[in-house]
C-alpha cells in the first residue's frame, strides 16, 4: 500500500484544477436528471486517464471503471496480492451527485450562478470536483490499487432521484462482477466546523414519503350542515388523529414524524364542500417503522372518517428509503478519516438527520459509508448559511481533502478484499 500521507499530497497538488472544476460547475447548474453540460464537464476532466467511460441511456450520467493493477504480479505472499490472478477481484464504487437546485443564487460570489433561478446550493459541484480528484489520485495509483473502482457521476439526487435508473442501467455490475462497497460524502455548508468529519453506524439519513389524503363528503349549505356531511372538521381531526397516532404508535427512540404542510378546503365561507386535502410527509428511520407508519396512515384517515360517516382516501408517494451505514464499512471509513487527517477532525452523530438521500438506494443493495464534512467559510459555523439556502456558500478547501478520503477508502478496501480472497 501506498504512504498515506502522499494520497493527501497527491490531492493537494490537485486543487487548483479540482477548484477551477468546481466553480465552472457552479456557473451553470443544472437539474434533475437531464445534465447536458455538466455530463460534458465531467467526461472533459476524465480526459487522459485511463477509464472505460459509460453514459447514461435514459439520464445524464457518468460511470468511469478504473481497474488497479495492484496484485497482479509479485509474490503471493505479498499482502497487496489477490491471489490467483483468475480470482475475481474486488470492487469499490465511489459516488458523486452532479445536480443543482431551484434556487436564485444570492452569495455574490465572483463565480456565482449564471442561470437564472438556478444554483448548486447543496454543494454538489464541490461533490463532482472531488470525485474528479479520487480518480485522478487512484490513476496515478493504479499500480498500489489491487482492485476495481467504479466511479458513479448521478444526476438528479435533490430529484426525481438518479440512483435508481443508473442501478437499472447494470450500475452494480459495470466492472464484470458485483460491488463489494460503496461510500459517498456529503459536503455542509453551516451546522459543522469547517474540515470536521461526522457520521454514524446504521441509519444516517431518513426515509422521506409524500402523503395525500382525501376527506371525502357531501356539500351543502352552511346554515343547515346537519343536511350535509362536512370533510372540513374531520380533515382537522385526522390532522390530530395523526399526531397522537405518532406518539403512540412508535417507539420515541425509532422515530416518526409526520408533518401535515398543506390543508385545503372549499370556496367560500357559506358553502359545506365536498371534499377536503391533506398533504403530509413522512419521514422515519428504519424499515420497519417506515412500513407500520404506512398502514396506520391508512387506518386513521380511514376509520376517522368513517366515525362521521365519511370516507377518505390515502395515496402515499414512496420517496428515498432511509440511509443505512453498514456498521461494519462505516467503522472502516471512520478509521481512515482518523488515519489520514486525524483524530480532532473526527466527530460522531449522536442521531441520524431528518433529511432523505438517494443513496441509500445503492446502500440497500451494497454495503457501505456515507460520510459527511464541513464546509463552512466562517469561524462560527452556528452564524453561516445552510445548505439549500440562496446564501450557501461552501469553503473549496475541502475538496482536496475528500478527494483523497475517497481515493484512500478505494486502496483500503480492495487490499483488504484482496487479502480476505
């Protein structure tokens, strides 16, 4: 294996193209799965290496196989030695997210937006950057790499979601046998000290579902609401209905949480209509609560109603499943952060965060991290911006550093996998 510490030089003397990359990318964001320019951007930057590139059919995305050549020679005893040169050879997927948000851009940064009502305001050009430079380090690697890297470019994470066509399209399989691990970072723009690592074993992010509900009556006037039967004060008890049902139904330590954000209902003030809606989200953390919350959805909107005399219909949007760190990768990951900048630049979650992310598609099928780092430009990170915000703004010396995380996380894990064949 190679001395850690060059893996971070190595990044280092990659920032000043790594930061021009990104800030080219902040000029002309772009959404959801069609990416036209930034798909061009990418493959430009990948230009020289040696990388068997595929597009995406049905989106804009980007998947690069790097293959090492680590092991192939020596002595088998040597601990970078896979063995059998015939033995399939492990492989690690690496993941960046490539879109932008609906967002007018309000930072006056010199490089800021120049597409109006739209902005990379999650950090996802700093993501595209740094993945660039996790496979321009394990290129010039190639020979300590005893393994595969499959280098995953996604459109559309903020939406409609890109994970999943691309695992469709054979993502999991691109290099001639299944992925061993995946790992995936998250840059942030306030909440966390700028360089501080953060994460945690098992769920790291929730499950997020759109939720509508129909109250289903029958209008009439307003003076003789006995002749009717009124949807409006029954959508407010399904509203509650659904707060205790939370409380009551779910362990406080998995949690659940329904948040009812619009509630809409008739025309005028005289008039009993006939129906009412409801829009919620759902946002839980495990599977299994994921799954119950569904059906008591169902069965509190339904037997509400029903107790007036009503009926209701639910549908429920399935959204992003929650991101769940495999405690054995994540242990892994986290030992390298350590390894590689230290241990002061290392902080565990103490709870998982409410926000959803798509690749926990990917992490429902492979093993994995997904690990976060701040990005703030101020001392107080308390003060600054968060993601999402027009005002985001995120300190490109990062980039370097999850470059080399990635890079690092790839030379590990195929060595090990390597040794354990």
């Amino acid at each position: 294996m190679p001395d850690r510490s060059s893996v971070v030089e190595l990044a280092q003397s990659l920032a000043p193209d790594l930061v021009a990359l990104r800030h080219d990318l902040h000029r002309h964001p772009e959404l959801g799965n069609d990416l036209p320019r930034t798909q061009r951007a990418v493959v430009e930057a990948l230009a020289g290496l040696d990388l068997e590139i595929t597009l995406g059919r049905h989106l804009s995305s980007v998947v690069a196989v790097l293959r090492g050549r680590g092991g192939r020679q020596g002595d088998p005893g040597d601990p970078g030695d896979p063995g059998d040169p015939g033995e399939p050879r492990p492989v690690v997927l690496l993941r960046g997210d490539m879109d932008a948000l609906p967002v007018t851009e309000a930072t006056g940064l010199g490089f800021a937006s120049e597409r109006p009502g739209l902005m990379h305001a999650c950090g996802h050009d700093l993501h595209v950057a740094a993945l660039v430079g996790a496979a321009r380090i394990l290129h010039e690697r190639r020979d300590d790499l005893a393994g595969d890297v499959v280098l995953m470019f996604q459109p559309g994470e903020e939406g409609p979601g890109g994970a999943e066509p691309m695992l469709a399209e054979g993502l999991l399989d691109v290099a001639g046998r299944r992925v061993d691990a995946a790992y995936a970072v998250h840059v942030y723009a306030a909440e966390h000290p700028r360089g501080v690592w953060f994460g945690r074993p098992g769920p790291q992010m929730a499950a997020a579902d759109e939720v509508r509900i129909r109250v289903l009556g029958r209008g009439g006037h307003g003076s003789q609401p006995h002749m009717a039967l009124d949807p409006v004060p029954v959508a407010c008890e399904v509203v509650l209905a659904l707060q205790t049902m939370v409380t009551r139904r779910f362990d406080a330590f998995d949690p659940v949480v329904v948040t009812v954000g619009r509630i809409s209902s008739g025309t005028v003030n005289n008039v009993i209509p006939d129906t009412a809606e409801i829009d919620a989200t759902l946002r839980t953390f495990s599977p299994e609560h994921r799954a119950l919350a569904h059906a008591e959805i169902h069965r509190v909107a339904e037997h509400v109603a029903a107790a007036h005399h009503l009926s209701a219909t639910v549908e429920i949007s399935g959204g992003y499943p929650v991101t769940v760190n495999d405690p054995d990768e994540f242990a892994f990951a986290r030992a390298t952060v350590v390894d590689l900048f230290g241990a002061e630049r290392w902080a565990d979650m103490v709870n998982p965060e409410a926000g959803a992310e798509d690749m926990s598609f990917v992490l429902e099928q492979v093993p994995g991290a997904y690990l976060n780092i701040g990005a703030c430009v101020v001392d107080d990170h308390t003060t600054a911006d968060d993601n999402h915000s027009p005002r985001a703004v995120y300190d490109d010396s990062v980039i370097p550093d999850v470059a080399a995380l990635l890079a690092e996380l790839a030379l590990r894990r195929t060595a090990a996998g390597a040794q354990r064949r």
